[in-house]
C-alpha cells in the first residue's frame, strides 16, 4: 500500500485541531456553564422574593392578617359580621332599629298621552342638579327616552331611572345609587310652550315615594342609650376590626343580636406556619443552590432575613413567643410559647408580627429594592448577561481562529500527501 495514500489529511487535521482547541474549548464552556447556571438561579430567586413580598404585604392587610377571629351572633337574620385578625376579643349586643334606604320615587304617567316636546325635568340629588332638557330629544320621544338621558347625563352623580308598567299607567322611577337620609331625591319641571307640560307637572305633583331615603339606626349595648346612625348598612367603625352587614330590622320586644368575637387560635398558627415555611423554602433556595450560595449578593441576603429576627419587637424577642431557628438554620414555630402569647397577650403579639415596626414589615422593607423592575437582581441579572456575552463573542471567536488552524495542518498535511506520492513515483523508476 502507497504511504500517501495512508495519509488522510482532513481527519489529521481535525485530530490535530482537537488536541490545539481542547484546553480552551473547556474553559469557556466551564464560563459559559457557570453564568448561565447563574441567570437561571437569579430568575428563580427573583420569582420566590416577589412571590415571598406579596404574601408578606398581603399579611400586613387587615382583612388578609397572620391573626384571624371567629365571630358568632346569636341571631343571623338580623344582621352577619366578619372579624379582620385587629378585631379585639369581647362580647357586644346590638339592636337593629332601622335599615338604611334608598329613596325612590315613582311618577305616573298616561302611555297613551304625547309627551311634551319642550321644558326641563329638573333632578336634584342631595344638592347635586341637573336637567333634561324636552326639545333635546325629538318630536316623537317616549318615557324610555327620558329615562335614557336621565341615565346618561353627564351631571348625573347617582340616580337611576327605570319605567314600571302596571295597568293603563307607566311609571318612570328615580332611585338613589346610594342610601342614607342626605341622598334624597327632588323633581320639578320648568315648562314652556308645549300644553303637554302640564302631564310632567302633574306627574310630579302626584309622585309616590316608594322608599323614604334613610339612615340604619343602631343601639350599642342591651340597656345602652348610645345610638349610631349610618348611611349604609354595612358599619365598619362600630367595633374595631369588625364588620357589621345590617340584613333586618328588629321590633320592639326582639332581643338585641348578641356578638362573641374570639382569637381563632388554629387559624392564626396555621397562617403563622404557612409563612415560616414560605421564609424557609425562599432561604434554602439560596443556601441549597451553589450557583447563589457562592454569591455575595445571594447569600449576604440570606443572612440579612434571618438576622432581621433578632432584637426585640414591642420589647420582647421573637424566641419569647415561640418563633426561632433550629440547630440547621431553619425557622419554626415552637407551639407552647406561641399559643401562650396568643392567649396572654394577642394584641402586643399582633404587633410584633403585623404592625407597624414588627417582623413583617421589617421583611417587607429588606425584600422590596429586590422585587423592583429595575432593582438589585436586574442589575445583577444585566451584569451577569453581559459576562456571558463575553463567552459567548470569545467562543465565536475562538471557532473562526481554530477553523484558521484547521485550514492550516489541512494545507501542510495535503502538501505532505503530496511530497510522498511525488517521492514514490520517482522511486519507482529505478
């Protein structure tokens, strides 16, 4: 066999580019490994700290608080509560005198009549006017138009117009959006040429009012003179952290409603668990991932959210209610002291957690410049693009530049193929 032809100059080649390229192949793919390893922890972790500050902003909310109460009343029918997790614990009586009302009137009127073609209905609701004006709105208009451009007026700030047919009469009805005895509503009407005026003047002249706008009227107290009037019927500044929802009024001789509000304490260690675990699952993502506990970013916040524990809170530490680390750094929630602290002190407790200068709070403030658009972890994401980046234009790089040396043992080994064949076509003359 001829040694030139022996020789396969593109596989010499490519053997030889291997053994030049290998070193550097591996050291920036080992870069290109390690920073995209890196995005991709930084996104999760970005994902579990915006996930970890809307629970933690959303605990801090009355009506969605770590503490929770259960409410009873004695007589549902008359009126329903809800206890936010402020709600102090006592016991009250409540008579229901009055419900709140909308006023509504009802104005009859003839469908075989022709309205008036001119003049102004003039409205007005708690001091708040405006007018219809007739000739606005056509030659043939009907009670349903009229109801429409109450409806739609641009100056209209709560009244609602609606027609109720009964027998030989149509009734056009204004009601309050909103109740109370202040939302009264008042109709006069300016008339002008059109004889048929006299039907909107009659109309209003004879008007029935269907509901007397007025305010709920409730007693505090079984023997209390103490009266609270309100335009809705749903009170929320009756009872701190309680909500009342007026449903009937109560007659003379009805026992007032009685309330028992009262600390849900599994509730409340339940919701206290849920975000022990939500602490420990955010931590360990950063100290079980060597891609961020190896980061002086990642971890040093690791370590600020857990030092944030330590110190005291409305002068007591955390520890003294029940809420510490273990041996293994994890937070959990020792029950004796916990349910203790509930049941001595609910309302300092509270604070501790949930209040202005408590634990959340604290949280809150350490995690936010991180949940931020253009926050700590997207300049810390935008940094470590760019270094991969750099990989990856070296990478490109280094391919054009092995391609070169490809070429070149290609070029110098073809040559040698060459030379052989030439040396044993000469040789073989003699």
């Amino acid at each position: 066999m001829s040694a030139a032809l022996g020789i396969n100059p593109g596989q010499l080649a490519s053997q030889y580019t291997q053994i030049e390229r290998a070193s550097k192949d591996q050291l920036l793919n080992t870069k290109s490994t390690k920073f995209s390893n890196q995005i991709k922890a930084f996104d999760g972790l970005k994902s579990n700290l915006s996930s970890f500050y809307d629970s933690l902003k959303a605990s801090l909310k009355t009506e969605s608080s770590l503490f929770a109460n259960s409410a009873k009343v004695s007589d549902e029918s008359a009126l329903n509560i809800t206890a936010s997790g402020t709600a102090a614990s006592g016991e009250y009586d409540i008579f229901v005198e009055q419900l709140a009302q909308a006023h509504q009137v009802a104005l009859s009127f003839d469908p075989a009549k022709t309205l008036t073609t001119d003049g102004e209905l003039n409205i007005d609701l708690a001091g708040s006017a405006f007018s219809v004006d007739f000739a606005s709105l056509g030659a043939d208009a009907s009670l349903s138009d009229v109801a429409n451009a109450i409806n739609s007026h641009v100056d209209n700030t709560g009244v609602k117009a609606a027609l109720v047919r009964s027998g030989n009469e149509t009734f056009l009805t204004l009601t309050s959006k909103e109740s109370g005895a202040a939302n009264q509503i008042t109709v006069n009407f300016t008339p002008a040429a059109d004889a048929n005026g006299s039907d909107i003047t009659n109309a209003i002249n004879t008007k029935q009012d269907l509901t007397l706008g007025q305010d709920a009227i409730v007693k505090l107290g079984a023997n209390s003179a103490l009266t609270i009037t309100s335009a809705s019927n749903t009170l929320d500044n009756v009872i701190d952290g309680v909500t009342l929802n007026l449903t009937k009024a109560q007659t003379t001789g009805d026992q007032p409603v009685h309330i028992s509000v009262n600390q849900d304490q599994d509730a409340s260690k339940e919701n206290i668990q849920k975000f022990v675990d939500q602490f420990n699952s955010l931590t360990n993502s950063i100290t079980g991932n060597d891609s961020l506990k190896r980061d002086s970013m990642a971890s040093g916040l690791a370590r600020s959210l857990r030092n944030d524990f330590q110190g005291t809170f409305e002068g007591k530490t955390l520890y003294s209610v029940g809420i510490e680390f273990d041996r293994s750094g994890n937070l959990k929630i020792n029950s004796k002291r916990l349910e203790e602290a509930m049941a001595s002190d609910p309302e300092k407790l509270t604070a501790m957690l949930s209040g202005p200068d408590g634990l959340l709070s604290k949280l809150e403030t350490r995690v936010e410049p991180y949940t931020k658009s253009y926050g700590l972890m997207t300049d810390k994401k935008d940094t470590l693009q760019s270094s991969l980046d750099i990989v990856i234009r070296q990478q490109k790089d280094h391919e054009v530049s092995m391609e070169q040396v490809y070429q070149r043992y290609l070029s110098q080994f073809t040559q040698m193929q060459q030379t052989i064949a030439k040396l044993e076509s000469t040789m073989g003359q003699f």
